[in-house]
C-alpha cells in the first residue's frame, strides 16, 4: 500500500521521494515491537531502495495496545517526516 508523504525524504543519499509503499506490517509480541518494511524509491539499477521501519517497541508497543491500518500509517508518516 502507498503512502504519500506531506514533504520529500532521503530513500537513499541523492535520491528522494514522498511516495513511501509497504506490503506487510509485523507484530511480534514476544519482542513487543512492530516493524514494516518500507519500499522507497528505485535506484539507478532498477533495485527497490528498502528500509526496515520500527513503528512500535517496548512502553509504546504496551501503550498502543491493538493498532490499526490507519494508525500504522500515521505512524509510519510521523517517524518519516520528524
């Protein structure tokens, strides 16, 4: 699912974007974290630029307690546009 950001980031050093895309968000409550992985942009080969993004962990992965797409998204933007 895309993303679109408010403002342009680096995906790579010299190539930005504000289209971010994810397949699958994982929750693990073994390690109380939840991660995705972002596809970010193409680089000069073709090869999706991927960065593995923590949305939740530790006293924020308790206090958000069952997360939703939405909130994932929003979470995923604030982490990116900080």
């Amino acid at each position: 699912m895309e993303i679109h950001l408010s403002k342009q980031i680096d995906a790579r050093s010299a190539i930005k974007t504000d289209v971010v895309s994810y397949t699958t968000i994982t929750d693990s409550q073994d390690y109380k974290t939840v991660v995705t992985e972002l596809s970010m942009a193409i680089d000069e080969y073709g090869n999706p630029i991927k960065q593995i993004l923590v949305l939740w962990e530790g006293e924020e992965y308790d206090a958000i307690g069952q997360w939703t797409d939405e909130q994932a998204e929003a979470r995923i933007k604030e982490l990116l546009e900080k």
